[in-house]
C-alpha cells in the first residue's frame, strides 16, 4: 500500500513539473522591420493595423555608405510617439565600407539617438546591421565593446548576424560583446538561388543556439525582389526601389506557405536561447514587393492560409466593370483565366495584363502577365456593354 501512495505521489509530482515547464516556456515574439527611407501618410495606417499582432518596432535610423556617406531615414516621430511600442533604432554601416571608423560612427550614433530623444521618442535599443566578412569579424568585436562601453545602460544592444559567421571562430566572443543578436535567413546566398530557404534556415537557427548563450531572434522574409539581367553575369537586384534601367525581370517572393509551416515549428519545438521573429518588412499601402499586412499578420498569428477569389461586377445601365476579389487572407497570383456567362454584349475589352476571347454566350478574359492580388484587395480585368452577366455563371481559374 505505502508503494502505490508513493508512487501515486511522484507521479502527481511530474504532472506538475511538466505543467510548470510548459509554463515557464513563453511564447515566440513577433518583431517587424520599419525600412522605408522616406516615411509616408501611408505609414500612419501600416502601424496602427500591425499594433495587435506585432510587439517592436524595429526602425531603420541611420546608413552609412562608402561613397554616399551618412544618409538619414525620414521618420515621423508623432506616429512612432503615438503609436507607443518599444523601439529599436537600427544603423545600417554598409559590408563594402573599407573600415568602421570608431570616433566617427560612435558620434552619428550616439547625434541621432540624442535628436530621436528631443522629438519626444523613447529608446529601448540600437542594433548595428553591418554585413561583416568573416576575417574583419575580431575588428567588429572591439568596435562593438567600444560602442557598449558609451551606450547608455538603459538601451540595448543588438546585432543584425550572418549565417556565414558560424564557420568563424570568433562568433562565440563576438555574440558576448551584446545583448542579443539577429540572425537573417533571408537574402544570404547567391540571388539567383533564391531568396529563402526554410530548410536551411531551421539549420542555421540550430546551429546558432549552440554557439551563443544569449537571446536571439531570426530575421524572416515578407517581401520580394525583381532579378535583372547584367553584363557582368551577376544579376541586379531590385527591391523596394526601382532600378532605372530596363531588360526582363524574374520576380522572387518569399511564400509565405512556408514561412508560415516555419514559424509554427518554431513555436512548437524552438532552438535553445531563441527568443522571437522579426519580419521583414512593415508593408504600406501599394507595396508591390511585399506582403499585404492582412497576410503578413495571419502568419504572425499562426492562422490557416486561404484565398477565396471570385468575380465582382460593377453595372451601370448595361456597362459593367468586371474585378476579380480576394476574400481570404492570403495574397495571391492573377487568376490564369475568368470566363462570364453573358447575353447580348455589343462590348468588351480587357484591360492591361489580360486578354479577352468573346463569343455570343461567353466572356473569357486569360492573363497575359503575372501580378498578385492582396488580401482583401481586388484587380479589374475588363468591361462589357451586355444586356446580362449572370453571375452565378462567372468562374475563376487559378
């Protein structure tokens, strides 16, 4: 009898202590790039619907390059004030600046912190993205020691990190110089290999958590890039700003199918020291190389991906304007072809990006380009003068 009692006993011991264990494990934290040089009226909506599912801002401040020198982002502090999340101010020092100067970044870090603090914001950390070769890394270990040492206690320190440096035997002294450390997995391999690999990047995040004894986070895609050709063979990349020049384009978007199967098994199951996923970036209205933020915040969530397309006619005596509609919460592709069931059109035509096939009964409207369509957004893709659509009688092919 004393041996089930004892045994009953360690076994409601476990229970608890496996119960205490779940608890103890907080939940992964949902960080997002602020990127844009130049802030918008745009930026006012973009922060207030990304309130709820994202915890920091994380807002480029300052780039120095090694031509063009210090460049300023343009930010509104009445909205940072306003919106009221911690904030991180990132300085950009670009990887092909020969040297880092340490009086020099020291002060134009140090001049637009202190003119941040007079327009009323409030810190809670810097982060230093500087893209390193592996030999330069002992250098970057002193130049962040240095930079540490006349921080304010009050403000953190972090580091935008490369999955490169984990061949380097300076990381692990390196990571000891800051608070935490950000590892991007996204835009680090040859281009033309793509722009992210879920696969490689549960290695990296393996890989990191066994090298550092403090917090990280992993840096994740929510944007494209257009590749274009070039004589050298190397492809230009064009991002959030247009490249002038012209030549085909090969669009490359982060899925975010995958990014979302990723981060639920990061949250199940994450790497020992790993603290959140910050992503990259906020995306403002008419950001054609980004995420909606309808999307980007269902995978923040860990919300089921779905996009419901279907036809939406506009009629005003016999002229209908015909659009596609995206209910779900998934941004998605132009449609390959939208037929209509019509009676007697004496019009039609397509717009840009479609072709139309008519006949007496039908309308058939095929892409002739590729575009996406948003969460919650729609795209026109024509118009006909007809005495009747039906549209019960309208489908959408994927």
């Amino acid at each position: 009898m004393m041996f089930f009692t004892r045994l009953i006993a360690l076994l409601a011991a476990l229970v608890l202590l496996n119960g205490c264990e779940q608890q103890d494990a907080p939940p992964l934290d949902q960080q997002l790039y602020v990127w844009q040089r130049q802030w918008t009226p745009a930026h006012d909506v973009a922060l207030r619907d990304s309130r709820a599912d994202f915890s920091t801002l994380r807002v480029l401040a300052l780039q120095a390059f090694p031509q063009a020198g210090w460049r300023r982002a343009r930010i509104d502090p009445g909205l940072l004030k306003r919106d009221g999340r911690p904030l991180i101010a990132v300085i950009r020092l670009d990887g092909q600046l020969k040297s880092l100067d340490q009086d020099e970044v020291t002060a134009q870090i140090q001049q637009v912190l202190s003119d941040w603090q007079e327009q009323g914001l409030t810190l809670s950390g810097v982060e230093i993205d500087h893209d390193a070769g592996n030999a330069r890394l002992p250098a970057y270990r002193t130049f962040l020691a240095q930079l540490r040492a006349v921080l304010p206690a009050t403000l953190s320190l972090s580091i935008t990190a490369l999955p490169a440096w984990l061949d380097s035997p300076e990381l692990p002294a390196l990571l000891l110089t800051v608070d935490s450390s950000v590892l991007q997995v996204h835009a680090v391999s040859d281009p033309r290999r793509g722009l992210f690999d879920p696969d490689q990047a549960r290695k990296w995040a393996r890989n990191w958590s066994r090298l550092t004894t403090k917090p990280f986070y992993l840096a994740l895609p929510a944007y494209g890039v257009a590749l274009l050709p070039s004589a050298s063979g190397a492809p230009v990349v064009e991002s959030e700003v247009p490249v002038g020049r012209g030549g085909e384009r090969r669009e490359l978007l982060a899925d975010p199918r995958q990014l979302s199967t990723l981060a639920a098994e990061l949250r199940a199951d994450p790497p020992a020291h790993l603290a959140g996923l910050i992503w990259f970036r906020l995306p403002l209205a008419g950001d054609r190389r980004a995420w909606s933020l309808t999307t980007l915040g269902a995978v923040a969530r860990g919300d089921t991906l779905d996009n419901r397309l279907s036809v939406k006619l506009s009629a005003q005596d016999g002229l209908y304007d015909i659009s596609i509609s995206n209910h779900g919460n998934l941004d998605t592709a132009w449609p390959e072809r939208v037929t209509l069931a019509v009676e007697g059109c004496d019009g039609a035509d397509a717009l840009a990006g479609y072709a139309l096939q008519q006949s007496p009964d039908l309308l058939t409207f095929t892409r002739l380009s590729d575009g996406r369509i948003a969460a919650g957004g729609q795209r026109a893709v024509g118009w006909a003068r007809c005495t009747k659509i039906d549209q019960g009688g309208s489908n959408v092919h994927p």
